[in-house]
C-alpha cells in the first residue's frame, strides 16, 4: 500500500471536512449578515445627510420648530448635558471601581454591589426617566433642568464607568501592589502611584464611553431637562436646553414639513460623534496594550 | 491598625517631654489620615450602585403607591383590553401593551438569536488574528448606535422596505420594531455568548481535537453543551435589553394601543407608552401614578432577568 493510500482520508473523514468548511462560511455569512446592517445605516445616514451638513448649519440656531436653520442650540445643550453626566458619574464610577478592584473581600456585601451594578445597568431606560422626574425634578426640586437631566443620565451611565475602570485595574499585576506595600506605602499610595497610573487608560476608555451613551440617549432626558425649541443657550445649570438626539426625535415625529434631509443630517451628525468616541477609546485601547510590557 | 485609635495622634509630646512607646509606635502621619479618607471615599463610592438601585425602586413605588392601592384593580391592569387613561371613564387596561411588548420581543429574538450565536461562535472558535479584531470592532459600532437614529432607521428605511417586500399598507409595526430591536440586541447576546465560549476551558477542545474531531464537531460536540448556561444568560440579558428598549419601538413601532393580531398589525410597548404619554398627564394624576406602576413592572420584569441571567453565569459556576 503507497503512502498516498494510507493517508488519505477515509470518506468518513472527507464529509467531516466538507461539513466544518460549509459550517465555517455558514457562520462568516451570518456574522456578516449581522454586520451588514452598520455598514447600511452608515450609508444611508451619509447618502441621505451629507447634503444638509455645513457649517452653517452646525453654527445656526433652528428655526421653524426645527424644519429650517441649524442646530447650534441642540449641540451646546447636549455638551452641557454630557459634561454635568460625566462631572457626576465620572467621580462615583472611580470611587466603586477602586472600592471593588482594591478594598473590597468576596463576601455578601461586594456580590450585592456586583448584582445592584448589573441591574442598574439593566433597567430601561424609561424607568432611569421616571426615576429622575420623581426624584431629581420633583423631590430634589431642581425643575425641569439640565441639572436634573445630568444627574439621571448620571445614574444611567455609572455602571459603564465603573465596569470599564474595573476591569483596567484588576489587570494590573498583584506583584505590582505587593511590592509597592512592601516599600511601606499606604494602600492609598499603592492606588495613587502604581495602580492608577498602571492601568492603561481604563479611566478614559470608561470615560469615553459614558460620553457615547450620554450623547445618544433620548427617554432619560426627554422629561427631566431636554425641551423641544429653545432660542438662547443655556446659562447656568437651571436653564432647560435643547439637546441632539431630542432634536431629532421631535424633528423626524413631532414636527410636519421638515424638510426629508434634516432629520438624517442631526442622524449623522449624532453617529459622527457617537463614531468619533468609539474609534478614541479602541485607540486608547490598543496604543497603550501595546505599551504594556506584562 | 484598629487599635491604634486609643493611642495620642501623632505630634503632641506627652507631659514627661519624652516621647512615649505607644507614641513612637503610633503610625499615624498625613499618608495615614490619607488613607483612612480615601478609603472611606471609595467605599461610599462603592455603596452607590447600592444606593441609587435602592432608590429607583423608592421613588418609583412612592410615586404609583397610593393609585395602585386605592383605585386600580391589578387584574384590570393585566387582563383589561382596553388602555383608554385620557378618557372619561378611564380605562387602564394594559394588556394589549404587554402583547405588543412580548410579540415585539419575540420577533426581535428570532432575528437576534441565530445571528448572535452565529457570530459568537464564528468569533470566538472560527477567526483569528486581525479578521476577528475587526469582527469585534463592527460588533462594538453596531451597539454604538444611538437608540434614536435606530428609530430613524426604522421610520424611513425599514417601513418602505417592509412596504415593498411584503406588500402591506401599514410599514410601522411588530416585524419593524422587532428587527430594528434584534439588532440593537444582537451585540450583547454576542458579547455575552463568546464570553460563556471563552469560559469553557482549552484543554477540552485539545481533549477533542486529539480524537480527531474537525473544529465543527469540537464546537457542537464539547464547547456548545458546556456553555449552554452561558448562552441561556445571553438570550435572556437579550430579551431584557430588547423590552427595555423606549425610543427606537415608540418611532418604529406604529404606537397603536390594540393588541396585534399578525406582525404586520402596529402594536404599542409599556416603554413606549411610558413615553408617549408622560409628558401630558398632570403630575401626581391617576394617569401620572398609572404610568409609575408601569414602571414598577418593568423594573421587577428586569430584575428578574437580571438575577437569573447573573445566577445561570456565575451563581452555578461556584456551586
């Protein structure tokens, strides 16, 4: 008997092969299938949108309810939005992810904060804007505000911030804080001058992601502080303000005879900063993975 | 450390003028007082996830209590047909929300749960290197899109699709919402189902593979039936992510309050309806308090996912 004979697969083994390889572009095909739709939407958003973009329109107040004019008043009011979220969450998220990653043992306490975080990530959105109204608008009484907005968006987005800083500083190495404690420092010193820094932008990417979630989110902010037109920016954190992605709800449902490319430039412009965000925190990522020498 | 409280703080001399035992023993300078605020800094940052879960529930039971014990009947609540709150009398039957919530979520499962196991599998055992850097980071920008520029998508695009391929009438229904709503799902089905792939451990696939077994028959020999915890916790965290969802189903849906007799029919969501119709109640209302104990049985219906999703992940590994 040659070789060839003796190695060649038995017809058992040949249709074992053919099948893993019909499977393996079975599963390419329906991941691309899933994947399909970005790329789609990407396209509309740009076929459609492109035209209305320019910098007047990035630079004028809207006009007509929102059919004419730009949407300078709904961006100021949603960095106004996004900036009190982050200035909220940002604190509180580090706070835990120290408290979880550095301090905290395995026992009933830190598996009942582990289970409060995935819930609070898990409720919908509209309970989060029934909660701030309750709360923030009328209990707190801070009103119909940027303030109260903030802070739901806030309580929203704390469990992004707290699992993405989480994680960076559980990848830093135990020997790391070891032999820091060795050298007598505290274990805020331990935290402050080797966890921290060691932990590769994990505060950023948490940050960053907060900004996207802040930026696209529309039910939490529609009765706590987001209004429908708006002549003047916003003041000071009492003032309602316009923001994006309310504007875009209201100008592609609320108002008739809006011109069919407005709703898709305010889409656009909303996914180029969504878009922008994300390729930021894979950057960050990646650059500093590979500095990493551990 | 904790006995240490009895001692003198560090810096006052004793009345002798020599400085003591305990007091050159005491350890506690500034990096110490340091440490002791940052702890407790840290630690009550830690308690807020805690705190605002517990308050979510607070406010949100205060809010509909006082309605939902004095004058609404819960089985007019879940079994009534009719949700007519603005007219007089009011009607707050909330079954036709529930039907339009489960036949969306249910449409939305059968789009997301074959592509996301589909691309878990094919990420997680297939690709390699670059290819599945990429796969991933597509998976990533599809969870990135805002909710509202999916009810865009939903509005404009996938009504006139629907319109066409199927032609009926009506473009804003359960099949819209319920595609619109698979995909925004798809991601974290996938993200959680290649984590319970990840789980099962090397050593049993090398196990497989020594026997002879194509990466197929590995897959739906050893990693899949090891990992069906895992992949149960991603459909369920799916289904959760998908009935919780509020913007994108309120513009793609149709918003009609009756219940849907085919997927073409349009159908209206508890978190559509939630958002539809709090800005007009008038604070404190029975309309108001009836849409708070909506929100009531959405934050249990979660909760409930959310528990069983953490328990079949991790509550099952350490047992």
């Amino acid at each position: 008997m040659s070789l060839q004979a003796v190695f060649r697969a038995t017809p058992h083994e040949a249709r074992s092969f053919t099948v893993q390889q019909l499977v393996r572009l079975l599963f390419l095909a329906m991941t691309l299938l899933l994947l399909l739709p970005v790329l789609g939407i990407l396209a509309v958003l740009v076929v459609e949108g492109a035209p209305g973009l320019s910098l007047d329109f990035f630079l004028t107040k809207p006009r007509d309810n929102g059919a004419a004019g730009g949407i300078a008043t709904a961006l100021v009011g949603t960095i106004w939005l996004t900036a009190g979220a982050l200035l909220l969450a940002l604190p509180l998220g580090v706070a835990a992810a120290i408290y979880l990653s550095e301090y905290a043992r395995d026992n009933w306490l830190t598996r009942t904060i582990n289970i409060a975080i995935v819930n609070l990530a898990g409720v919908p959105s509209i309970v989060h804007a029934l909660f701030g109204v309750g709360a923030f608008v009328h209990f707190m009484g801070f009103g119909k505000s940027i303030l109260a907005a903030s802070c739901t968006l806030a309580v929203m987005t704390l469990p992004v911030m707290i699992v993405a800083t989480r994680e960076s500083l559980q990848a830093v190495p135990k020997a790391f804080r070891e032999a820091c404690w060795n050298m007598g420092a505290t274990r805020w010193q331990t935290i402050w001058r080797i966890v921290l820094p060691n932990s590769g932008g994990g505060i950023l990417t948490g940050l960053i992601l907060v900004v996207c979630r802040a930026v696209g989110e529309t039910a939490p902010i529609m009765f706590t502080g987001a209004v429908f037109l708006r002549e003047p920016f916003p003041n000071d954190v009492f003032d309602k303000a316009m923001a994006l992605s309310f504007h875009l709800y209201t100008v592609s449902t609320q108002v008739t005879d809006v011109p069919a490319h407005v709703p898709f430039a305010v889409a656009l412009t909303l996914i180029l900063v969504v878009l922008a965000m994300n390729a930021l925190a894979i950057y960050v990522r990646m650059h500093l993975r590979g500095r990493k020498k551990w | 450390m904790q006995d240490s409280s009895t001692r003198e703080p560090p810096g006052e001399n004793d009345p002798s003028g020599a400085p003591s035992l305990a007091h050159a023993l005491d350890r506690r300078d500034a990096a110490w007082w340091i440490d002791w605020g940052a702890r407790a800094g840290v630690f009550f940052g830690g308690m807020s996830a805690i705190l605002f879960i517990g308050a979510i529930f607070v406010f949100i039971a205060t809010q509909g209590l006082e309605f939902a014990i004095h004058r609404l009947s819960i089985g007019e609540l879940l079994f009534g047909l009719h949700w007519e709150p603005t007219v007089e009398p009011p009607h707050y039957g909330a079954l036709p929300l529930i039907a339009g919530t489960a036949a969306i979520t249910a449409v939305a499962m059968l789009v997301a749960v074959p592509l996301a196991f589909c691309a878990a599998i094919y990420i997680g055992e297939f690709a390699r290197g670059r290819q599945r850097e990429w796969l991933k980071i597509l998976i990533e920008l599809l969870a990135a899109i805002p909710s509202v520029v999916w009810g865009l998508i939903g509005l404009h695009v996938m009504k006139s699709i629907i319109q066409q391929v199927f032609h009926v009438q009506v473009g804003l229904n359960v099949l819209n919402a319920g595609i619109i709503l698979g995909l925004m799902a798809a991601p974290i089905i996938t993200t959680i189902a290649e984590d319970a792939l990840k789980a099962v451990p090397d050593a049993h696939r090398e196990a497989a593979e020594a026997l002879g077994a194509t990466s197929w028959q590995v897959v739906w020999r050893v990693v899949l039936p090891q990992a069906r915890p895992g992949l149960s916790a991603a459909v369920l965290l799916g289904i959760g992510r998908a009935f919780g969802e509020t913007i994108a189903v309120l513009m793609a849906s149709g918003h009609r309050l009756m219940i849907p007799e085919s997927i073409f029919d349009s159908a209206a969501t508890i978190t559509a309806t939630i958002a539809a119709e709090l800005g007009e109640a008038a604070v404190g209302s029975d309309h108001y308090q009836v849409l708070f104990v909506l929100g009531l049985l959405l934050f249990f219906i979660t909760f409930a996912i959310n528990l069983t999703a953490d328990w079949l992940v991790r509550g099952r590994r350490h047992a």
